[in-house]
C-alpha cells in the first residue's frame, strides 16, 4: 500500500471511528481514557471535532502584519535541567532528536537535519488554556514529513513526544499527519528563543496551546497508549485537563 493510500486510510478510519464515540464514553481502540467528571463532553468534542474536520482543514493563517507585538511566556522558560544548560551553552550544535518505537527506519536528528528538510512557515492564532492569545509566526519541519522520513509501521496509531522539562503528551495520527503541525525551530523570523522552546518546539494549530510541547527531545511511535502514565494520553491529562483539545 502506498503511503498517500496508507495515509487515507489512517485519516478515514479516524474520522469514523471517532463518530463512534457519539454512543458513549469508550476510548479510541488502544487510545486514551476518556474518565471523570467531564468524560461525556470530552468524548463529544473529539467526536464532533472529529467529523467536522475530517478532511484535514486548515486554520486560518494570518498576514506578517498581524504578529503580536508581545507573545507571553508561561511556566517553564529556561529549563533547569545539567544536560539542556550544557546544550545550549554550545548552541544545541550536539542537541539531538531521537524518533523510536514503531518505524521503519529509527533515528536521530541535529537540528542542522532538520533545518535541511522542506520547512512550512505560519502564521497562527495560539490560544492559551489560561485565557490569553497572541498571534505569530512558526517555521519548521512538518511531522508528517519527519514521519515518512522513518516510516511509520502499520500498527503505529499514535505519536508520543517528550520534552525536556518531563512533560509528555501524545497525539493520534490525524492530528499527527496535518499540514499544520510542525516542529518549529523559528518563531517570528528568527531562531526560536529559549523562553519559547529552544531548540524545537512542537505546534499543533489544531489544539489548545498545552498541546504545543516546548523544548523536545524524543518521538516514538505506538500503538496503544493505555499502557502509559495513568492511561490518560500525557501528563498534562493525567492532572485533569482533556488529552484533546481542539478548537
């Protein structure tokens, strides 16, 4: 099977499978737990978002003219982290990205990998949990891409990526494979600043802004996901907000 022919399927069977989830409250098949309090409305959402979006839409992008003149910076800033202090006192030149599990061809990209690749640049609303926006503008690598670089196998449903600071979340292949979700080593024109991410940071246009992990340092490809953390997807959904949240 071809990947485009893979890739539909993947994308298909998503949409439809999340449709689904309609009827109740049960995860996707290997996925998530949708549980607690708001599991009814969490399970809707991704549903409905599902089946909204399933031909893979784009959110709006925005003019250069439109940036924000200030884009806050939240929780951590500059990781306190001996082996990250020590990269970017060299400059990330020895920073690496492994990616793992279930592909053809593991490996580990620098930041000059990634930079040679065909690079997307957006211009994006980022709208944050605690209540804020502020729009700019993103340059990176498709995950898509990187994903085909190794070859995903055929069982790989889901994309777990880690980041230095110990946060963890992860993302089903529909959200994984859109245009629009890059791992961004530029924001604005220019490097990406540490206080954003350095040296790569993940955006996923589709999602609230914890979604966007800052500061990476490995992807692996799985299958099932209720075997990880407490079942819930990532760390963030572990303490109690969505593992999806799309807007």
């Amino acid at each position: 099977m071809s990947n485009l022919s893979r890739r539909q399927l993947i994308l298909g069977s998503s949409a439809l499978g999340a449709t689904g989830l309609l009827g109740g409250c049960e995860a996707l098949p290997g996925g998530p737990r949708f549980d607690g309090l708001y599991a009814a409305s969490d399970a809707l959402t991704f549903a409905v978002q599902r089946f909204l979006l399933r031909h893979q839409r784009l959110v709006r992008e925005f003019p250069p003219e439109a940036i924000s003149a200030v884009f806050p910076t939240i929780n951590t800033t500059d990781p306190d982290d001996a082996e990250y202090k020590r990269l970017k006192a060299g400059g990330f030149a020895e920073w690496r990205l492994p990616v793992s599990g279930l592909v053809a061809r593991p490996q580990s990209f620098s930041l000059a990998d990634l930079r040679a690749m065909p690079a997307r640049t957006q211009v994006t609303l980022h709208s944050c949990e605690q209540g804020w926006s502020a729009i700019a503008g993103w340059t990176g690598v498709p995950l898509a891409h990187l994903l085909n670089t190794v070859g995903l196998q055929r069982e790989a449903r889901f994309i777990v990526i880690r980041s230095v600071d110990g946060w963890w979340d992860s993302y089903d292949l529909f959200d994984a494979l859109h245009p629009q979700t890059i791992l961004a080593y530029g924001m604005n024109g220019a490097d990406l600043p540490v206080a954003h991410g350095a040296p790569l940071r993940l955006r996923v246009e589709r999602q609230l802004g914890y979604k966007s992990l800052k500061y990476l340092t490995a992807i692996e490809a799985v299958a099932r996901l209720d075997g990880l953390g407490h079942g819930r997807g990532g760390m963030i959904s572990d303490l109690g907000l969505p593992w999806y949240a799309g807007i």
